[in-house]
C-alpha cells in the first residue's frame, strides 16, 4: 500500500492533468477576469490618488508662496505706515512747540504790554498826588484859599507841564 503513492499510475496523472485544465479554464474565466479587473481598477484608483495628492500638494505650495508674498507685503505696508506715523508725530510735535512757543511768546508781549499799562496809570496817579500836594504846599505858603476852579486850573497847568516819561523829574 505505501510503494502505490511514491510510483505515479499514467491515469491518475491523466485525470489530474485534465482537472487541472478545466480547473485552470474555469478559473480564467470566472475568477482571473473579474480578479484582474478589480487589480486594474485598484491601479488605476491608486495612481489617481498620487496624481490628486502631486496637485493638492503643487496647489499647497502654491498657497503658501501666496500667503508668504501677502505676508511680505503686510509687512512692509506696516512699515511703511508705522514710518508715515512717526513722520506725522514729529511734524505735529515740531506744530505744537511752534504754537506754544508763539502763545508764550504772546503771553510775555501782553505782560510787558500790561506793565506798561500799569507803569503809566502809577505815573499818571502820582503826577495828581504831586499835583495835590504842589497845590496844598502852594496854598499853605501863598497863605490864601484858591476856589476850586483855580484849584483845577492850577493843576492843569502843572500836569501839562510835567514830561511824559518823567520819574520824578522837575519841569524847567
């Protein structure tokens, strides 16, 4: 029984050569056909996968070159607006000392103005003082009562001849 397997019989050989054509015939076509098919459409779905993913990363790329030249000239249009700003500081810095340089230039014209105003009004109210006291020291020594129309016509008289700038000066 055991030397049967190890010596080939030409009709099992036969039988075995002629199941595996027909299996193999069948095979072909109802298994290899729709099996190669379905490997083709794999391939063929695979290399549309790498073609989508070459054009999704060239379109990446593309964005980001976009994204860095918008960057870029985010950047210098800051820069250029951040320079303009300090431009126009430095111009309404220089306006704004100008302008109070002015009004305090202005505000020591009007003091002096002001002194001068004062200055003259003190004159004036000591040249009536002197005046009043020239007329009542005359008086005492003319030893006479002047009426007040002579009072004031005297007075005039010593005013008028008074000078204007004077500071205690004596008319001549």
């Amino acid at each position: 029984m055991g030397s049967s397997f190890i010596i080939p019989d030409p009709g099992t050989i036969l039988w075995t050569v002629i199941t595996f054509v027909i299996l193999a015939a069948l095979l072909a076509k109802f298994a290899w056909k729709p099996l190669l098919a379905t490997l083709d459409e794999r391939e063929r779905t695979v290399r549309e996968s790498l073609e989508q993913a070459q054009k999704a990363r060239a379109e990446s790329e593309d964005l980001m070159r976009r994204n860095q030249e918008i960057l870029a000239g985010a950047r210098r249009e800051t820069t250029a607006l951040l320079e303009q700003g300090k431009r126009e500081a430095e111009g309404l810095r220089g306006e704004i000392l100008a302008q109070a340089r002015k009004e305090a230039q202005e505000l020591v014209e009007q003091g002096k103005k002001q002194v001068l105003y004062d200055q003259k009004q003190a004159m004036e109210q000591v040249r009536r003082q002197v005046a009043d006291l020239a007329l009542l020291a005359a008086e005492r020594l003319v030893s006479r009562v002047l009426d007040e129309p002579k009072h004031r016509e005297l007075l005039d008289e010593y005013v008028s001849q008074l000078p204007a700038g004077s500071s205690g000066e004596r008319p001549r």
